[in-house]
C-alpha cells in the first residue's frame, strides 16, 4: 500500500490541489457568504466529462483517477444541486 503510495504522490498531490479549487465556492455558498456560482453548462461539461474518465479510469484500473474522477464529479454535482436547490 505505501508503495503504491510513493509511486502515485505525484497523482495525489495533483488530485487535492485540482479538487481544492472547487471546495472553497461550494463551502461559501452553503455557509452563505457568497451567491456566486459557475454557468449550469461548465458545471454540467465538467460533470460529464469527469463521468467518462471515470469509466476510461475503471476499464484500464487507475486508482489514483478513480478516486479524483468521483471527488470531481461529487464535486459538480453538489455545485449543481446548490445552483438548482439553491444553496
């Protein structure tokens, strides 16, 4: 497990500081100090293409992409769900 650990940390690394680009407008908007939210279409582009890397990353096995694809697309579904529901 640390090995594949060591071997990924560059996945990783990318993954939280890709992904931590998101948290800070959901998190503003349920708390309530912002109304500002991303067009529906980048939220729903982003949400569908994230799906199809998803699949690509379960076919070919890629642990690292699989866990960034799903944080991604909870991600642009919260986001939507905000944007729809409002937050």
């Amino acid at each position: 497990m640390l090995k594949n650990l060591k071997k990924d940390f560059f996945g990783y690394v990318g993954l939280i500081l890709i992904h931590s680009s998101t948290f800070p407008t959901i998190i503003s908007n349920i708390v309530g100090t912002s109304s500002e939210l991303p067009p529906l279409n980048m939220i729903l582009l982003l949400f569908f293409g994230l799906s199809f890397y998803l699949v690509d990353a379960i076919k070919k096995g890629l642990i690292v992409y699989i866990i960034s694809n799903l944080i991604g697309i909870f991600s642009q579904l919260t986001l939507l769900a905000i944007l729809v529901f409002g937050g």
